[in-house]
C-alpha cells in the first residue's frame, strides 16, 4: 500500500461555449492504509478528481504522486491501482470467476497464483459458491462484490471507489456499506472512495474530504466535521435532517448578547461572546441541528430566554424516533423527538434550544465565527 498525494490540482474541461473548471486546485494527502472519503453534491468535482488519480482523466494543473513516484504521465493500467465502478463493468460473457481473473491473465500472472487469488478473494467477500456463474445470473449486490473481488485480486497500491453503492436498494447498501468498512480493516489497504451520501462518509471514512463546486471545504475526522464545520455548507451538508438555519442579527441587552430572528430572540452562552460581539447589531446566520432542540414538556428547569413558541407544521414518524417540521412565521426548523412525543398538526407548541450546541456563521463569507 501506499500513500496518495495531490499537489494543488485541477481539471478544466474546454468546450465551443468555453472553459470550465470542474476541479479547482485541491491539494490533499492521504495516509497509507487510510480510508478517504471524498464527499460532496452532485458534480462538485469528487468523480473527476478520482478518475484523475487513476489516470482516466488528464490533470490540468497540479501534481499527482502514488507513494513517492509523480504519476501525472503514467498510463493508467501503469499506476499500480484498482478501481470500483458505479455500473460494476463486469463481462456479461464471463463467469464472475472469469471476471475477476481477466486482469491477471492479462499481466501473464501463472494460473495457479490466479486460482488462489480468486479463492481468496471470493473466500474474503463470501462469494465463492458463486464463481461459476456469469452476471446476469447475479443480484446487484452479488456482482459488486464480484467488481470489488475484481481489484482485490490484483494488490494495488491503493482502491479506489466510484461510488460503488449508487444502483443498490436501501438494504442492500447498508450491508455492502459493512462489507466494505470490514474489508478496509481486514486488507489494511489505502482506499479513497467517492459518494455523495454523506452517511456513507461519515460512516466509512478515517477521514472525510468535503468538496462544492470544486473546490475542496474541509478535510478532517467524521467527529471533527460534524462537531466543528468550518463553514455553513459543511455544516448544513453533513447531518441528516440537515442542520436549522435561521437569518437574523444580534443584539444586546442587559449586558447580553442575543440572537434576534424577529419573531424570536434566545441567548448567547458567554463562552462565546468575545467571538461574537463584533457582530452586535450586524445580521448573522445561526444554525442548530434537530437533535439540539427539545420539547419544553421533557425538560426540567429550561431557561425561559431559550425557549421557543412555533407551529407544528408536519409530523413525521420514524419508528424509534420523530421528526416535528415546526414554523416561527419566519423561519421554518426541524426537530427530532422520541416516538412517544406526537403533537398535533397545526398545533403550537414549546421547544427548548441547547445554546451550548448552537452554531453562528458570517452573512456574507458564511464561514463559521462559532
């Protein structure tokens, strides 16, 4: 294995109506025996900056190393890596053992080596009662296994994942989803993988690359991201329902600073206030996700500056849990409650906001300020 090192590369696509830059000078490292998950909306740029590491697209700008060798000029099929497509690119002809030997046979590796290859690949991904039959006789999760079996069987130096879990239904993708993490630990093999689904990357990755409009956001922990986003877009981005947002301004009274939205004003913690306060008076966007707001009825003591009166617009059940679409007459929120806690629809109620957990960002470069 090894490590992947992009150097501040970019792609830019020419066409009659002009240029345009679909990758914007990512610069980005990851470690040998890493899991990096690069992760973003779609058309941000995460497909084409991994299809650039595997030499399947031409670097506009920018530097590529696989372990201590530049590879910007080396042919694909030279790169010593393996890649997991999205449409699984098996051969409909060819048994899934066939499939995952034809890159083998093609590098003249001897027969025997390439039997015990496929044996032990298809013995790790639990496919091996499957070898003898061609893929439209397989399930779609059956055949990427088959396409992941495929790049194992070659040892790269690293994987790459074009979000492989794309055609799967719900079900099957959490347990690929599994499949795939178990086998990272098991291969410890440097693997950069690409989706959209930002459970997937928050699930799966030591590390997860955020990218918008390509270009790059954030790079960090999964914990780190969701606890500290460096801007409104990572924050909003990455939590499911995604995190409240609320336009408003701060003002001060009593020698306190509050967040004013209108219809509402709740308080600041003081921890904050030196970041804060040259703000006051300014407009501000302030953010906090679902799980951060309570339903007054199941708290004890709530500070009564913090606690909110807003319409009960919609109730979702979720099984274990709910999720209430409440509205301020100016800003519409989301909360997640217990099962148990069913409002009636149109129906006012009381909800508390946790202010240690709140987020405020910048109006205008919409960075985080705290």
């Amino acid at each position: 294995m090894a490590q992947v090192s992009l150097r501040n590369i970019s792609k830019i696509f020419e066409s009659n109506h002009g240029s345009v830059k679909a990758v914007d000078n990512i610069s980005l490292g990851v470690e040998d025996k890493e899991f990096m998950v690069l992760v973003g909306p779609s058309g941000c740029g995460k497909s084409t900056t991994l299809r650039m590491i595997a030499g399947l697209e031409e670097i506009s700008q920018g530097d590529i190393y696989i372990g201590d060798k530049r590879v910007n000029d080396v042919p694909a099929k030279d790169r010593d890596i393996a890649m997991v497509f999205q449409n699984y690119a098996l051969y409909p002809h060819m048994t899934a053992f066939e499939n995952m030997a034809f890159g083998l046979r093609l590098r003249g590796i001897p027969g025997d080596e390439i039997t015990q290859r496929v044996n032990e690949a298809a013995q790790i991904l639990g496919i091996k009662r499957l070898l003898n039959r061609r893929p439209p006789e397989l399930s779609g999760g059956e055949r990427q296994r088959v396409a992941v079996g495929r790049a194992i069987v070659r040892k790269p130096m690293a994987f790459l994942f074009d979000e492989p879990l794309s055609n799967l239904d719900a079900k099957m993708r959490v347990q690929m989803r599994t499949e795939i993490h178990k086998l990272h630990i098991r291969l410890q093999a440097t693997i950069i993988y690409v989706t959209h689904d930002q459970v997937e990357a928050m699930t799966m990755g030591d590390r997860i690359a955020i990218i918008k409009d390509g270009i790059l956001q954030q790079v960090a922990d999964p914990a780190t991201i969701y606890d500290h986003p460096k801007n409104k877009f990572v924050a909003g981005f990455i939590g499911s329902p995604p995190m409240n947002f609320m336009n408003g301004r701060i003002i001060k009274k009593n020698g306190k600073l509050y967040f004013d939205e209108g219809k509402i004003q709740v308080k600041l913690i003081e921890d904050i206030h030196e970041k804060i306060i040259p703000y006051n008076g300014s407009e501000i966007i302030f953010g906090i996700r679902c799980e951060d707001i309570y339903d007054k009825l199941f708290v004890s003591e709530a500070p009564p500056e913090n606690v909110i009166r807003a319409n009960c617009e919609v109730y979702e059940p979720m099984g274990s849990e709910a999720y209430l679409h409440l509205n301020t007459g100016r800003h519409a929120f989301i909360v997640r409650v217990g099962a148990h806690d069913k409002p009636k629809v149109n129906q006012d109620l009381e909800v508390v906001f946790d202010m240690s957990k709140a987020y405020f960002f910048d109006k205008n470069s919409e960075e985080t300020i705290a």
